[in-house]
C-alpha cells in the first residue's frame, strides 16, 4: 500500500498501471506526486521536482557564460 506523505491517506496506485514520471494526486489533501520508480513505488512531492529542474537550469545557465 502507498500512502500519501501529507496526510497518509492510502492512495490505491497499482506498480502496474503507473509509470515513472507520471503525477499522482492525492484524493483526500489533493497534493501531486511525481512517480520516481514503479519497484517499489516511490513518490516526490511535484513542488520539489519543479525545484531541481529549475536548480538545473540555473547550474546550466551559469556554465554558459
């Protein structure tokens, strides 16, 4: 069973009907979670995805110069 880490609600995702990078919501608290892997299930709040492309945008961005 996989729970939300915001309000531990039991979110009912099957390994076999997701994929990687997929974004989940939670019914209850309605926070998003991105797929990091299917085996075993591993969730990443989607703020916190959004937070490291941007991170690496901006390490890409400086070595530009």
């Amino acid at each position: 069973m996989i729970y939300c880490p915001e309000c531990e609600t039991n979110l009912d995702i099957d390994e076999e009907e997701v994929d990687e990078g997929e974004i989940v919501s939670c019914p209850e608290c309605g926070s998003d979670f991105e797929i990091v892997t299917v085996n075993p299930i591993e969730l990443k709040p989607v703020e916190e995805a959004i937070l490291d492309e941007e991170e690496l945008e901006e390490m890409g961005d400086g070595d530009d110069s």
